[in-house]
C-alpha cells in the first residue's frame, strides 16, 4: 500500500505539471494527422481537362506573364507529384510571384491559361502551424527536446497509472468497464477505463516522441546489433518504423485518419477526467475544512 500510495503520488504531480502541455499535443496531434489530407483538399493537384496543346517554354511563360501581369513573375515549375500523385499530364504548374517585395504562390492552368488558385492557402499554413506546435513546440530544436523529455515523463504517467488500476486478481477486470454499481465514481471508473484500453497506444506515442528528441541512443543501439553496417538491413528497423506509422497514423486510408484523431482526444479526455477526480477527492474537501474552520474561529476585528 506504500508503495501503490507513493505511485499515486508520483502519478498525480506529473499528471498536473504535464496538464496543459498534454491537452496542446492532443489537440494538436488529432488535427495534425489530416495534414496529407489538407494538402490534397486545399491546393489544386489536377486540371479541369487536359483538351487542347499544353503550354511550354516561351509559350508558357508568355502566357503567365500575362494572367499576373500585375507581378513579378520569380519562378515556373512543374507541381510534384510523388508517387502517388496525379498523372503527370493532369498536373498543373506552380508560379512564384512577387508584389511589393511580397511573395505569394499560384496555381496555373497550363492548358486554359487561368489561374487555379493559391499554392498555400490559409488554412495548409495554419495546419503546419498546428503540426509544428505537435512537433516542436513551436520551438525548433529545443521545443522537440522538450518533447522528448515529456514523453519520457508520459511513459512513467502510463506505467504508474497501470499499476494504481490493478485490483487485484479477482476483481482486475472492473478496472475494464463503468459500471452503475460500482462504489467508485463515474469519472473515476471512466478515467481508469479510459487509460487502461489506451496504455499501449498511448506507450507508442509516448515512446516515439522520446526517439524523435532523442534518435541517437536508439540508432546507435540498432548499429551495435547490426553484423553489417554496409548493407541495407538494419535489425529492428522494420519495427521501428512501424511504431512511427503508428504514432502518425500513416497507414490505411481517411477511415484511419479520422479514428486516430478521436484516439488522438483520450491524452486530454484523460487528464481531464483525472483532474475532476483529484479535485473532489482532494481539494474540495479541504476547501470545505478550511471554510468549516474559518466560520468556527473567524478572524477577529481591531
């Protein structure tokens, strides 16, 4: 009982240290894992039709310098397209413009001579914001260090908050459910339920957070395991690069996306759940012994 006492300690102060830092990466992270998807829906990937000659060379370059002739036109290129992008005939063109010592970026129409529109919109710069808040911190690489070392400290939330679900060998299967007759709170037995069903999940991302911070313990450990440096096989490399897939959600299709962005909500459903627990069992009854006393011995007026 010490020992389960001084977990829940252990517990509750990094639950309340971590609290706002954990409800910003949910958030951030659940938004973030659509960040494909805000590429594909908000830049224009694809012509209307591909009738007519497509322009090229001086054509092409004529032709833009006339629809934006309002500009400084800095740059033409071909729009990537990756692997899986688009045929290479439906690809529109990207063109770099400037306007009083302001650059911008449009979509062009090499067929229709028009203009598609912007090449980073609004909304794609405000999902990389939201990625590199997930990421870094907003803080490059001192933010992303900072990651690390908080998802080192969500692993050890994780593994002591395991521990103070445990019931027992008879009754460990309570902590699995909420139940109406159970003598433990509703949010209590939400919060425990919650966090048990995640703990691997959550142990993933937690643990993939630490090795984007902190990447060379972890190579250099796969290198010691490794018989040949010069080949392209790398022992558990294969499963590393899952645990990534997982963390990202870079696997299957929207369907995914849109699960990992609920699963993405438990961190902060978590904490608040927890911290509704350690208010009333905690703070409130100490806020009602102190208000008790002071009606009891009010202070006295000179």
């Amino acid at each position: 009982m010490r020992l389960r006492r001084a977990l829940f300690q252990v517990h509750l102060w990094i639950a309340l240290t971590l609290g706002l830092y954990i409800i910003v990466i949910s958030v951030s992270g659940s938004i973030a894992v659509f960040r494909r998807e805000a590429n594909l829906w908000l830049i224009p990937r694809t012509v209307a039709s591909t009738e007519g000659e497509r322009l090229t060379g001086e054509a092409l370059d004529a032709a833009v310098r006339r629809v934006y002739s309002g500009y400084e036109v800095v740059g033409i290129a071909e729009q990537l397209g990756g692997r899986r992008g688009p045929d290479p005939a439906l690809r529109p063109v990207d063109v770099a413009l400037v306007k009083d010592g302001v650059r911008s970026g449009r979509v062009f129409d090499p067929y229709r001579a028009q203009d598609l529109g912007d090449n980073y919109p609004t909304a794609v710069r405000a999902m990389e914001w939201v990625v590199d808040l997930h990421d870094n911190l907003l803080a490059g690489t001192t933010g992303r260090r900072l990651n690390g070392i908080a998802g080192a400290l969500v692993m050890l939330l994780v593994l002591t908050g395991t521990v103070i679900w445990w019931q027992g060998r008879s009754r460990w299967w309570r902590g699995l459910i909420v139940s109406r007759s159970a003598r433990r709170p509703f949010v209590w037995q939400l919060h425990s339920a919650m966090g048990v069903w995640s703990c691997m999940l959550l142990l993933i991302w937690a643990t993939t957070a630490a090795y984007f911070a902190f990447p060379t313990p972890v190579e250099a450990l796969i290198d010691r395991f490794d018989p040949d440096l010069e080949d392209f096989h790398r022992p558990g490399e294969a499963f590393l690069l899952q645990l990534i897939a997982l963390h990202f959600g870079r696997f299957g299709g929207l369907e995914i996306r849109i699960t990992w962005a609920i699963l993405g909500l438990v961190p902060a459903a978590l904490f608040i759940t927890g911290f509704i627990v350690w208010w009333r069992r905690v703070v409130r009854p100490r806020l009602k012994a102190q208000s008790a006393r002071y009606e009891l011995n009010p202070p006295s007026v000179c």
